[in-house]
C-alpha cells in the first residue's frame, strides 16, 4: 500500500478514535450529571464490589465523601443491618454479582451511617454490563425512607392501640363490612352472647344465633352508614337471645374509615338489661311513694329538701316546686318538745336514726303535732313523717 494512502487510513482511524473518546466522554458526562442531580443515592462498584463513583445524595446519606470512599469495599462504605433484628444484612453487592439479577434491599434495613445515625432505607441493586454482556460492576440506588417508616410505625402503634382497646373493652364490639358480614368482634361479644369465632366470623350479622338481630329497622340503619356516611346511637333492642335468655340492648353504630380499603362498620352493644331492671325498681318505688299516705319527704346531709310527696302537699299545704331545694327547718320550722334540736342531730349522726314527736307548722302557719321517723338511706336523709 502506498505511503500516502497508509497515511490516511491512520488519519481517519486517529479522527475516529477521537470522535469515539468525545462521545464516550460526552455520554459519560452526561451519565455523571444525571447521577448527580437525582434525588435517590447512587453508589456505583467494581466488579470486586469496590466503590468507583457515588452521587451527593449518597454522600449525605453514608457520611462518606467520594474521594475518600472511591475504592473501598462496599460494605465498608454501605453497612446495613435489619432495622428489627439488628443483624447485618448480606451485602448486596455480592448478592448482584452472584445472582447477576436486580434484587431488592430487604425490608426495614437500616442504613448505618459513617457518623453513627442510622437511616431506614430501601430500594435496589442491578448489575452493569459491558458491551459483550460480562457483569463489572454493580449500581445501588437507595432513599431515605426514615419520614416514611416513621409514618409507618405510627399508623401500626394507632391500630394496635385501637384494637388493644377493642380488644379489652367491657362491652361487645363487633366489626361488620358493607354487607352486614361480620367481619371480627373483642372477647366481650364471644363472652356475653356465649359463642365462638368460628360461629360468628365471616357470617352476615342478622344470621347469627336464633337470628336475634333479624331486626328489618337494624339492618337499614346499618346499611346506610357506609353510603350516607351516617351514625346511630342508643337503639334500643329486647329479645330473647340464644344461650343468655332476654336482655335488653342499646346498639351504637359508626363508620370505620381505613385510607385504600373498602370501609367497615363498628358496631357496639351495651347490655343494660340490669340497669333497666334497677330502673324499673326504683320507678316502681317511687309510685308507692308518691301514692302512699304518709307524709315522705327526702333531703340531703344538709337537710335540703330532694323530693316531696302527695301526701307532703296535703299535710303541710306546700307543693313540691314550692318547697324543692329550700331548708326544712325552713319550711316546717320544727320544734321539739322533749329534746332540743341538738341532741336530735347528735343521736341522728350517731345511728343514723331517730324517731319521736314533733311539733310542724303548715304553710298557713297551723301547728301540727307530728311522729317523725329519720334514718339514713345510702347518701341521702329520708324523713318519714306520719
């Protein structure tokens, strides 16, 4: 081949060679400034998993300047342990170039910085190739989840606490989704209506026992929770429950609102059927008060009057809106004939009981002569005055 013309072969070599370099420096420059204005940490390795390149987010995170960590063993430079066990975590490095696979970092990995914080990270590692396919090196790109871990683990404290105090509660509570299908309900619900999980979970609520809660009024009020966003309180249920006999209950229904999931429906029930019982009593006896015909009236420890019957009205001439919150030495202004108003107290404080005559004055100022009985019932003075 003749000299000139081997002479400009060299020259067309030589200038592609170096529009060659240029592009490759122009690619690799451009690579570089992606790498460094990203948000995510970039650690780029060898293919002996010694760190070549790392961006400044990477820096941040580590603690470890590039120039410093450049040809490091990774691990020495990117120590992670699991954020529960606190056991190292396989370097991944050695995992990539093993597996020659992308893969994930583990789950709640701590990143342990070169200063001694510790920052939840997560994301992955690939394998870079050369042209002919061979794995040399490997890049980790990682972020910092701590804001995102920290926001984790307070939503799952809130749901343990929530259902800790579900779980404990005295009453029944039990958890229904959008078809009335129980869904979960506390030890109080399984205690109280004596039966299992196995018998209550995963069967619509108005199937359960002797299909007791097969209540037409019930099953809308719940239904339109979930579409209206609606709530009820205090209905009021009596039946013949399975196991339990009759009770009386006051169910409480709310929506229970969970962030990418369908909704659910909480359901409480309070057994007040000893309340309504006591009630009752005490309505009872309250009538036979009201109509016997003696004259009772009951104050506090200070005398003041509570309560005033009928037969109070007509005896002494006062009604009970007249005489209700006043004194009664005020109103009846007793005197004593046999003992003084002292000693009456000081015997009453000491037995909680006292008993003899009396002389009371009408509202119209007549005089009457009285057999009065006090006695102490629980915190109040009942006086019983015949």
């Amino acid at each position: 081949m003749p000299r000139t013309i081997r002479r400009s072969v060299r020259k067309t070599i030589l200038r592609t060679r170096e529009k060659l370099y240029d592009a490759l420096a122009r690619s690799e420059s451009q690579l570089r400034a992606t790498l460094y204005s990203i948000g995510d940490a970039v650690i780029a390795t060898d293919a002996k998993g010694r760190v070549a390149m790392m961006n400044p987010v990477a820096e941040q995170l580590t603690g470890w300047r590039e120039d410093e960590a450049r040809g490091k063993p990774l691990a020495e430079v990117f120590r992670i342990v699991n954020e529960e066990t606190r056991a190292p975590v396989e370097d991944p490095v050695t995992r990539v170039l093993r597996d020659g696979t992308v893969i994930g970092l583990g789950n709640h990995t701590l990143l342990l910085t070169r200063d001694g914080r510790e920052i939840s990270i997560a994301d992955a590692g690939a394998p870079i190739h050369d042209a002919h396919g061979k794995i040399v090196g490997v890049v980790l790109v990682f972020r910092d989840q701590t804001t995102e871990r920290t926001a984790q683990r307070a939503v799952q404290e809130a749901r343990e606490y929530a259902e800790n105090i579900v779980a404990t509660a005295r009453d029944p509570l039990i958890v229904l989704d959008a078809n009335l299908r129980v869904i979960s309900a506390n030890r109080a619900f399984y205690r109280v209506f004596a039966t299992t999980p196995a018998e209550t979970e995963g069967r619509l609520l108005y199937e359960l026992g002797n299909r007791q809660w097969d209540i037409p009024e019930l099953r809308r009020l719940l239904e339109d929770i979930l579409p209206h966003n609606t709530a009820f309180d205090d209905y009021h249920v009596t039946h013949d429950f399975e196991c339990i006999g009759t009770r009386t209950m006051l169910l409480n229904a709310r929506r229970i609102h969970r962030e990418g999931k369908p909704d659910l429906i909480l359901l409480a029930i309070e057994d007040i059927t000893e309340r309504q019982r006591a009630e009752d009593k005490i309505h009872y006896q309250a009538n036979l008060i009201e109509n016997v015909s003696d004259a009772i009236i009951s104050t506090d420890l200070n005398f003041i009057i509570l309560t005033w019957n009928r037969a109070a009205e007509t005896i002494y001439g006062w009604r009970a809106d007249q005489v209700i919150g006043k004194a009664v030495r005020d109103v009846l202004k007793t005197d004593y004939p046999y003992d003084d108003r002292e000693q009456v107290l000081q015997q009453f404080r000491a037995n909680g009981f006292w008993k003899g005559e009396v002389i009371q004055y009408r509202k119209d100022g007549t005089p009457l002569n009285i057999l009065a009985a006090v006695s102490l019932v629980y915190d109040l003075s009942l006086i019983h005055i015949s």
